[in-house]
C-alpha cells in the first residue's frame, strides 16, 4: 500500500487553488465562434425556425396528373382573388403558364421598384 490514499472514483472533485472553469475562447480566426463543442469544432448558431421574416406564399399552383389515361387537372389562386381551374392537358399546360405570367404582373406580387424600372 502507498502512503497516499487514491481519490474516490465517483462524485465532485475539488479545484486546485487558483483555478476556474473553463471559459468559451474566440475562434483564432477572430470570428467570434466560440469552440463549445469539441476542439477545433467551432460551434454555430441555427436561426430560429419560429422566427418571422415577413415572407407569406401569396399564389398558388396546385397540379394534379395522376397518370397515364386519366385527365390531369390544375388549380392557380393568389391573394389578389384569383381562382382559376383547367381540366385536360391542353388546358392545364395552358393555365400553367397563365400562372407563370401572373405571377409577373400581379400587384401583390410585383414590388413597387420593379415597376418603376
């Protein structure tokens, strides 16, 4: 047997005399990202996905081709009142790219910039 006892294996340890818990160090880059997670892993920050940015969908395509022999249809609406419905091929590559034009012309949609330009 020596003549130190060891530590015990579980619980708190105790601090030498004049130290602290670590603290987070800057990124050697000078960045700001603080290595939290593992050396030389900065660690970074997700935006908040509840966070609102202002952006609302404001038209809408809705395409439904659900095969071979069976008649697709398609829905375009947008928040200026339009609502608009085409069943058959030919009428809904139509309304396809009806909705592809409106969404370069409608009010909600076209920033006041744009028009000046």
């Amino acid at each position: 047997m020596s003549a130190h006892p060891h530590p015990p294996l579980e619980g708190p340890t105790s601090d030498p005399a004049g130290t602290s818990p670590a603290e987070l160090a800057p990124a050697p880059d000078g960045r700001g990202a603080p290595k939290v997670v593992a050396e030389g892993v900065p660690s970074s920050v997700r935006p908040d996905p509840h966070a609102d940015d202002g952006r609302r969908p404001v038209a809408w395509l809705h395409v439904n081709a659900p095969g071979r022999g069976v008649t697709p249809s398609v829905r375009s609406w947008c928040l200026c009142g339009r609502d608009l419905f085409a069943a058959g091929q030919a009428r809904a590559l139509a309304l396809i790219g009806d909705h592809v034009q409106h969404r370069t012309v409608c009010p909600l949609l076209v920033s006041p910039e744009g028009k000046a330009a």
